[in-house]
C-alpha cells in the first residue's frame, strides 16, 4: 500500500529535514522552523533561509504509549521541546531509554529515516536529536 510519498515532495523539504533550514523574517527578525512562504509572527513574504545549531537543550519532553495503526513497533515515540539557540523545535528523540530523558540535558541532531514507501522505492530521511554524551558525539 502506497503512502503516496514523492520525489518531487521529498526534494522541496529536503532543506528543513536534512540540514535544519528555519526562515528569518527581514521584516521582524523572528526565526521559524519549519520554513514557510510568511512570516507567521507579522506576514511580511521577505524572508531568508537560516540553518540552526545542530545541537541544543532538551527544555521538555513527551513519552507517547498510544501511536497510530502501522506505526506500533516504534512505540513508546518521545517527542521533545529542544532549544536551538533562539529558537525551539519540537522534534523526536531517537537512540534513548525514556528513563534516561532530563529537562536541561544536552541533545545533538541525527539523520534518520521517518518514512518510507516500498512500493514507490521512496524512503525519506529526517532530523531527529538524541543525547548528547559527555564528552563528544557518539558513532552512528
């Protein structure tokens, strides 16, 4: 069965998924991930690409039991509040125990795949964060 996922589609979101590409309005200098064609804070369409830090701070965090039909061997999902300099992003948390979650840890971003569509040949990768080790990134 189809998820109906396209090259076309997957190439004009690669910006945001891949490399953490937010907008900052010209107008109001706010900062807003993901990207849109307006600013969502004042309207105004002159905006520029930025690219956020790849690592932040866990500011708060969800473990979620109950998740849709199809996607019930990735359960429990955490999803977290994570701070990228001025800006926060909710995003998944990836390669953690929940039990070893804490607001304030340090996190860092990773590629890793969020779709896929065996039928079309189509699988589509995304940024997720995991935490950070003490000391330096972890392989992976």
């Amino acid at each position: 069965m189809s998820m109906d996922l396209s090259v076309p589609e997957t190439w004009r979101v690669k910006g945001p998924l891949y490399r953490l590409e937010a907008a900052r309005c010209k107008t109001c200098g706010r900062i807003h991930y993901p990207p849109m064609p307006a600013c969502p804070y004042c309207g105004s369409r002159d905006l520029e690409r930025v690219t956020l830090p790849s690592e932040g701070v866990l500011e708060s965090y969800s473990v979620v039991y109950a998740v849709p039909e199809g996607s019930r061997h990735k359960a429990p999902v955490l999803l977290g509040l994570v701070r990228l300099g001025r800006v926060r992003v909710v995003a998944e948390i990836t390669d953690a125990d929940p039990s070893e979650l804490r607001t304030g840890m340090e996190v860092e971003a990773v590629l890793r795949r969020i779709r896929s569509d065996r039928e079309a040949g189509i699988i589509r990768y995304g940024v997720m964060f995991r935490p950070k080790l003490k000391g330096g990134s972890r392989g992976g």
